[in-house]
C-alpha cells in the first residue's frame, strides 16, 4: 500500500460533521499518512474550523484563505460581476476586507498552518465581482510572502488574469499548487515558470477526459500532488457517492498510470511533493524512489 497525502480536503464542510471520526479512521486504513485540510469558508470561519481540525489531529494540517466565491465578504452587491463596481460597495468592502485579513494573518502565524489558501480567481460561477476577487486574490499573495507560506490557487475560467497576478505579486518567491488542475495550457505555462505544483483530483479518473490524463503524463513527476477536493469530484469507481480522502488512493493510481509507474512509487512521490511544499515533518517514506530530506 503506497503512502499517500491528501492535499485539499474541505473536512470543514458540514457533510463531513455527522461521520468525520469514520471518514478518518477509512483514511488512515487506505494508506493516507497526511491531510491538508482546507480552510476557505467566508471571512475566517473556514480557517478557524480547519486550524481546529489540524490542532486536535496529529496528522492533519490547515491552511487559512478566502474561496474566490466568498470575495464579496458578505457586502451587498448587484448587477454584472465583471463590471467596474460601484464606488459604494468597494467603500464598504475595504474595512471589512481589512478586518478579514488581519484575522487571518494572524491565525496564519499558527505553527499548523502550512499554507494561504484556497485563494483565487473564479469566472466561472461569478459569485463575487471580479473587481473584488482580483484585489483579494492580490492580497492574499502579500500575505503569503509576508509569511513565506506557499498558496493553494483556485483559477476557474480566469487564467489570464489570475496569470498576471501571480506575475506581478511575485507568487513565485513563496511558490504553491494549482488546485484541481483541468489541463490548461495557460496554466502548464505558468505553473512551469513560476515553480508551482499541479494539484491532480479526481477528474483524472472521469472517462472521458483522456486529454488530462495527456497533460498529467507530460508534467515533471516532481511537480504534481494528489488531492480530492472532497465532498467533490468523486473519482471513478465512487462516482455518486461523497468523496471523502480516502478515496485519494485512485487519483494516485491514475497518475501512476499516466507515468507507467507502480502505485508505490506514485504514491511516495506525490507524498513527498507535498512534504516538500507545505514543508511537513518528514514521516517514513518507502525506499522506491530513495526519498531523504526535503
């Protein structure tokens, strides 16, 4: 049985609040040595649930973030996402905004917290104004330097902008992953230049998307994590049911696919990427790939 680490795993949400004791228990017997839990939830509630989660389990960690979903910060808004907003609403944002931040800088100071994240950009749904979004997405890359944490990235239908930003904020200084990469050439550019991860979920599982598999075969092996986004993207042979991390180990699979590898060697290489981005404590690695240190 491989090693593996879940690297994004939303153990906050309430889906997991009636069984999460179960959900580890299946996690620890499928071969899992680590979690990263992540915590994204509006203002600071998500941090401060998966700082809880990793400061009462041994083998879970946390990062502390703003989902791109959640930018507006609870400030009321309307009309067209992508539009110039209206000088009120970014009046009333900005000390909101303030407040948020310094929580969670703070809270990122934790000797758990390994990362700044899920922050991002997400054009996709347009929950909050792209405006805001933006400035956030820019703020939080601050506060991974300050803090010399890598991020954890969520770039949905905005690669261009989110792009940029990562560019002219200087994300490479402090590196992170690409969450729930989808295969975009943009993407592989940026993530290629800039030093960061590729977080493979469970999409690499789903039939029909052979052309990520493609993308997954032809990036370095140094460079790629497994995660399961859970209680999303359920990968096959789950699909239906909660995604939860034990369910990782098909993801590791899937890579080990892609890169004619054993599962083993799939499974302690991907394991220790992440020890190597969150700079976790070492913990006993198999020998198949002669991993020592960080």
């Amino acid at each position: 049985m491989p090693e593996c680490i879940d690297s994004h795993a939303h153990l906050d949400f309430d889906t997991f609040q009636g069984d999460l004791d179960a959900v580890l228990d299946r996690a620890w017997a499928a071969g899992l040595s680590r979690i990263i839990a992540i915590g994204s939830g509006r203002g600071s509630a998500g941090a401060l649930e998966a700082v809880g989660l990793a400061q009462r389990h041994a083998r879970i960690f946390a990062t502390v973030g703003v989902h791109p979903h959640e930018a507006d910060l609870g400030v009321f808004w309307e009309g067209d996402p992508a539009a110039a907003l209206p000088a009120a609403v970014r009046v009333a944002w900005e000390p909101v905004a303030d407040r948020i931040l310094a929580s969670l800088e703070a809270l990122s100071g934790e000797p758990r917290v390994v990362a700044i994240g899920e922050v991002g950009l997400d054009y996709h749904y347009d929950h909050s104004p792209r405006e805001l979004q933006r400035e956030l997405l820019r703020r939080f890359v601050r506060l991974a330097r300050a803090r010399r944490l890598p991020l954890v990235i969520h770039c949905r239908e905005a690669e261009e902008d989110c792009a940029r930003i990562l560019r002219e904020e200087r994300a490479a200084e402090v590196g992170g992953v690409i969450h729930c990469f989808s295969g975009q050439p943009v993407l592989v550019e940026l993530g290629l230049e800039l030093g960061l991860y590729f977080g493979i979920a469970g999409m690499v599982t789903f039939p029909k998307l052979q052309a990520l598999r493609d993308v997954v075969a032809s990036l370095p092996l140094d460079r790629l994590l497994a995660e399961t986004d859970c209680p999303y993207l359920t990968p096959v042979p789950h699909r239906g049911q909660r995604n939860e991390p034990a369910f990782v180990v098909e993801v590791v699979r899937a890579i080990a696919r892609a890169h004619h590898l054993t599962e083993q060697q799939a499974g302690d290489r991907t394991a220790h990427n992440a020890i190597r981005l969150f700079r976790l404590p070492e913990g006993p690695l198999a020998t198949s790939w002669g991993i020592s240190g960080t």
